[in-house]
C-alpha cells in the first residue's frame, strides 16, 4: 500500500508509486543471505526496474554529493555557508579548503573505496573532511561525539577502516587517547587525523608501528601546496578520481543499534541529495534560511533532514553549534538571526523551560523540528507560546523513509501525529504479528522501501535477512497507526530498545556488558517511564550465589572502563533474587516492567 500523500515534496515531473505494493496477503518473506542481482560484496543496490524509476521521475539525479558543493560554489559564492565558532566560510572558500583537503588526503594514499571513521564534534572540520573524502572517492564513517571504544572499534573493523578522523579534545573528552587504543587494536587503522593539536597527549611512548597523528591543517596545508604547484606546472592536483558515481555509497551512517551492535548504513549521492533536497522543500528553506546545527552534526536529523545538506542546496547559512545548553543555543539564535533548527524531545522541553525565565531573543526563529522519539502532545503545545517558531514534527530513520508534518497542517495534526511521508514514492505497510495488514487505523509494525530507504545494511548479508522482505521492504520495528489523511501516529516499539531522549540504547548489547561483571549471574534490561528523557534505563540483575551486586555507581564506572558511550549506561539498578519467566523459560520482560514500576 503507498501512503496517500496530498502535498507532494517530488521533483518537476510527476512521480507515479515506483511499483504497487502487493495486494494483502500472507507475511511477507524475507530476503534471503544473498539477494541475485541486488547484493554486492558489502551493500544491496535497488534493483534496475526500481533504479531506473526513481531516475525516470526525477527523484534520482545523476550527481555526486561533492559535485553539489561545486555546484553550490558557483551559484552562492561569496555568500556565507558555514559558521562554526569565530570562523565564517563562505561557499566559494568551503569549495577550496575541501580541494586542499582532498589533495592532502591524496599525498596520504586515502583514495577511492577506502574507509575513515570520522569521530568529530560540530565544528567546521566535520564539513570539510565529510566532502574531502567524498572527492576523492572514500566514504566516511559517521560516528557520534559520544561513542566510545566499543564502538569505534567495532565501526572501524566492520568498515576496514584506514583513517580515524578526531578532534583533539571535546568536552574535556581526549579523543587522542582513544584513538590510540583504536589503533591498536584495528590493525587496519594507518591514519589518524586531529582537528586541532595532534600532539602526543599521553605519557606512553606509541609503538613503532603505530599510526602517526596528522594535523588536519597541516595535511590542508600540504594538499594546497601540493595544488599550487601542480597548476604553476600546468597540472592539477586534487581533482577527484574516476570511478565514484552517484549511484555509489557516500557515506556510512550508524544505525540506533536496536538489535544488538550498531549497524552501518550506506546512502548513496543520489539517494541522499534526494533526502535533503526534499526535505529543504518541505520546511520551505530559502537562501535567506540560517539553519542551527545543534544536535551533533553526524547524525542523519541535523545533516539531511534538511540539516546542513538541505541548507547548502537552497544558499543558505549553516551555524554550527559546539553545545546544545539553552545559553549556548539562544545565544546563537539570538546573535545569527536563526530561523530553522532541530532537536529530540527532552531537549526541546529543556529550551521551553529555560525560555520562561530567560527571556531570550528568539524573533527569528520561524521553524523548530522536533524529531528521534516520540513528542509528547503537551510539549508540542507550549513550543510556539515559549519560542515563537512553528514546530514541526520529524519521525523518520537513517536507514530512510522520513514523516514531516507539513507547514500548512492544522494544528491538531502537528501536535498529535508523527508527520506524512515525504515522497510520494514512499510505500507504506502497516503489518500485524503474522505479517498481515491491520485494519485501517489499527496500531501495526510499519515496513517501507522508497527511493531513499536503504535495500541493507553494509556487510550485514544475515542480519538483513531478518529486517528486508524479498521485495524489498524494510521492517522498521515502529509500530504506528495511519490515520486517513496519511499521517501516522507512533505507537511504541516491537524490537527491545530503549528510547532514552533520542538515543538508543539496546537492552541485549548493554545485557552482554552486564554480564562480564562477575558479581553479576543474570542481566536484563527494560526501559522504565520518565518524564524528562521518555524512558530511562532500568538494569535488573541477579547476584552471583553468595555475593553481593555492586552499587549503581561502581556499575558504570565498570562499563565506562570497557568503553561504552554514556547514554549506554543504567539510570537505576534493581537487584532482585530471580527474574519472571514466560512459558518457554524467556524473561518476562513485560512482567518485570510491571514489578519494577510498583
């Protein structure tokens, strides 16, 4: 079934639905390990039928992403794309400090298929080293400022990656330091580049063969010396390399990791442009937009939805923001006229309480999207009388398929719904426990495929097996109601996630870590209700025979120790003597849920 859609966000040509969903029928199958025709080596393209569509009607164009910035350079020139700090790049200058970039990459060796874990927060290297390594053929791996070791480790050998791109030090994190414990422990880890002091930072002398510390300026300047002397040649050094395509993987983003590790995503130039450039017209951006990048720029919502590739393509000015606090953000707004941003729920609820005994200038702001989990209906109220922007709602994935409510809606649908999707090319089911479609209105798991939802995950092949069909589709996990005009209303979860402010934590991935503590025999994780970040983290655990569990506090200092990201870590410890069970010996999570809410 394709959701009705009565505002098409499409490009020129009208788009019919790229293929009719199949009538209601038994469950859908899911793909098998290897797809013919549609699986590679490392990810799945669409198949040719539904590439040739989406090109036909005008949601794919036959560009690159780092072709767009030249593009954009052209157009926009001196007109100012980023801001970040005290530093302000116009178009024109962003174009050549990527073209320094990407020739100094180069004179490292990085090029065409390599892999690089960009680990940076929001400042104006992320943009740079995204589009360098775009130009000259590599594909960065989008790490979040709060990922840690268990993380980057895994993303970095998952990916093969060659490079590890950090900032020197973020919020009185050293990421030099971890870096070198990344290094060696992926051997395939040769490079790492620092924004700001690649200095040693550490008292241990580095072994031999590890990887040495680049500075990104230092590696800027080489490349545009390097150009320089090409042109006095009659060369031209940086100029990017054959063989990437739109159709080819851009970047790698990282999934939520509801089931067990996070999962990389890959999204192609063409499919990406498409989300941000839709998206761009969905929220109404113009050249005289500036758009606040305050949530970490890595993450799909601030960086294509319409985020700061959104932002690019329309001409206008990305701000950069290096914190998120009220005092920070309403200085921002206040100070760069800001008229567009994006935050998660308990961070929204945080600017509107602050409003009310701040007073900050927030004239400019016409546009606050809420998005990654769930707003709650009264928040959704008091956005406009706090801040004065409209808000709007954003339920979508980085794996694709994205829900607006849209400018024009009554207020009751912005406050209420979750959005409609995006493309008229978006196919929605809304499937029951045995895979058939519910009645209208009725709460079911939602599976989409569209022109910018991923057919899977990279070098996933068994693990795509169980979320993609064998027509493509892809299992969510959200379970939604659709309402008639389209809309949906998200109704919860089917996988075993936590949704804590935006981030999510998987309750199997975090269980493992528990269970490495040996004063820990069993583990379960549930999520519990809370009013400031929609659920918390509730571990429930069973000592060993004889032996005492440690305190909240020793707990996450231990899984601090083995590097899991903060938001990974327990709001409250419940030590009990044994779990419920169901009938074939399964934790009752549910039953536990109810015991630990009394």
């Amino acid at each position: 079934m394709t959701a009705p859609s009565t505002t098409p966000s499409t490009p020129p040509a009208p788009a019919p639905a790229p293929a009719p969903a199949p009538a209601p029928a038994p469950a859908p199958a899911l793909a098998p390990a290897s797809q013919p025709g549609g699986a590679e080596a490392d990810w799945v393209r669409w198949p040719a039928e539904f590439a040739q569509l989406y090109q036909d009607t005008g949601y794919w164009r036959e560009q690159t992403l780092d072709g767009l910035l030249r593009e954009w350079a052209h157009r926009f020139g001196s007109a100012t794309a980023v801001v970040a700090g005290s530093e302000r790049i116009s178009y024109a200058a962003l174009d050549e400090a990527v073209d320094d970039l990407s020739a100094g990459l180069s004179a490292l060796g990085v090029g065409p298929g390599d892999h690089l874990v960009v680990h940076l927060p929001n400042r104006a290297e992320f943009v740079t080293v995204l589009f360098a390594l775009m130009r000259v053929g590599a594909i960065g791996v989008l790490a979040l400022p709060a990922h840690r070791r268990v993380e980057i480790e895994h993303f970095a050998r998952l990916a093969g990656a060659v490079g590890y791109v950090i900032a020197d030090r973020h919020e009185g994190f050293d990421y030099r330091e971890l870096a070198r414990e990344v290094a060696g422990a992926v051997p395939s880890v040769r490079h790492v580049l620092v924004a700001g002091d690649p200095g040693a930072g550490s008292e241990t002398a580095a072994p031999a063969d590890a990887p040495a510390f680049t500075g990104l300026g230092e590696l800027a300047a080489a490349g545009r010396a390097a150009r320089r002397a090409a042109a006095a040649g009659g060369g031209n050094a940086g100029v990017a390399p054959p063989g990437r395509g739109p159709d080819d993987v851009a970047l790698l983003l990282i999934s939520g990791g509801t089931t067990g590790k996070p999962k990389l995503i890959p999204r192609t130039h063409r499919d990406y442009a498409y989300n941000a450039r839709a998206s761009a017209e969905v929220c109404g951006l113009t050249a005289d937009d500036v758009y606040l990048a305050a949530l970490p720029a890595a993450h799909n919502f601030p960086l294509a939805c319409p985020g700061i590739l959104g932002t690019f393509g329309v001409g206008g000015t990305v701000v950069l923001a290096a914190a998120s606090s009220p005092d920070a953000v309403f200085d921002l707004i206040g100070r760069e006229r800001v008229t567009v941003t994006a935050a998660v729920p308990p961070l929204a609820g945080l600017w509107v309480e602050a409003a009310g005994w701040e007073g900050p200038d927030t004239t400019s702001l016409r546009l606050l999207q809420v998005g990654g989990a769930k707003l709650d209906e009264g928040l959704a109220r008091r956005i406009t009388p706090a801040l004065g922007a409209r808000v709007q709602q954003v339920f979508g994935m980085a794996e694709g398929l994205l829900n607006f409510t849209r400018l024009d809606d009554p207020d009751e649908i912005v406050f209420t719904t979750q959005g409609r999707p995006l493309a008229e090319a978006d196919e929605l089911r809304v499937l029951d426990g045995s895979g058939h479609p519910v009645v209208a209105g009725q709460v079911g798991e939602l599976w989409t495929r569209g022109p910018y939802t991923i057919r899977g995950y990279y070098r996933a092949a068994e693990h795509n097996s169980t979320v993609f069909s064998d027509d493509g589709f892809f299992r969510t996990g959200d379970l939604v109601r659709r309402l008639p005009t389209g809309h949906l209303v998200v109704e919860g979860r089917v996988k075993d996630v936590i949704n804590r402010g935006g981030e999510n934590v998987s309750a199997g991935e975090l269980e493992e870590h528990l269970l490495t503590h040996p004063a820990i025999a069993r583990a379960a994780v549930v999520g519990l209700p809370d009013p400031d970040v929609g659920e918390k983290v509730c571990a429930a655990v069973v000592p060993v025979a004889g032996g005492a569990a440690p305190r909240l506090k020793e707990l996450k200092n231990y899984l601090r120790d083995r590097g899991l990201a903060h938001f990974m870590l327990p709001d409250r410890l419940a030590v009990v003597a044994d779990f419920p069970y169901t009938a074939v010996g399964k934790i009752d999570k549910r039953e536990l849920r109810r015991r630990l809410e009394e």
